[in-house]
C-alpha cells in the first residue's frame, strides 16, 4: 500500500468504535474521523483543500463503505391469538 506525497505525512488508524478510522498527522493529532458505515469523513482541524480531497479519496479506495449488517427481522403474528392478546388489555 504505496501513499502519494501528499499522504506520507498522514496516518491511519482504526478506531475501537467499529466503522470508524482516525486521520493523524506526525504529531498524531487527530486531524479527521471516517465512518466505513456513511463514507463520511468529519474535519476537526484545517488542512489544505488539495490535502483533503487526496486523503478523502484514499480513504474511499481503501475502507469502502460496508453495509450495515442487517438485523433480523421478527414476524408480526396475526390473526386470532395476536386479537385475543391485544383485547385482553
């Protein structure tokens, strides 16, 4: 995984928090966060427009955004007994 010059400066980690990577500059200031889930990337601190779009874009190539996983759906009884349940209330 080869970063451009632009990057080198920059590096990535991911966080505890599931779906969501840290941006760090080499002070390891946290400079942005990215959610694998939205692919949205939230600026905390000022970095220069062409910095940005370059880091936005290597962190779509290299943590797409996963699908949620889905949860299960439970089936809604009906008919006679769910009636019966709701008029005994």
């Amino acid at each position: 995984m080869q970063k451009s010059s632009a990057l080198s400066s920059y590096h990535f980690k991911r966080t505890k928090i599931d779906g969501l990577i840290q941006v760090l500059n080499e002070g390891s200031y946290v400079m942005a966060e990215y959610s694998e889930r939205t692919g949205v990337v939230r600026w905390q601190r000022v970095v220069l427009a062409t910095q940005k779009e370059k880091i936005e874009r290597w962190l779509g190539e290299h943590y797409p955004v996963q699908a949620a996983p889905s949860e299960k759906t439970v089936p809604v009884r009906t008919g006679s007994r769910a009636r019966a349940v709701s008029s005994a209330r």
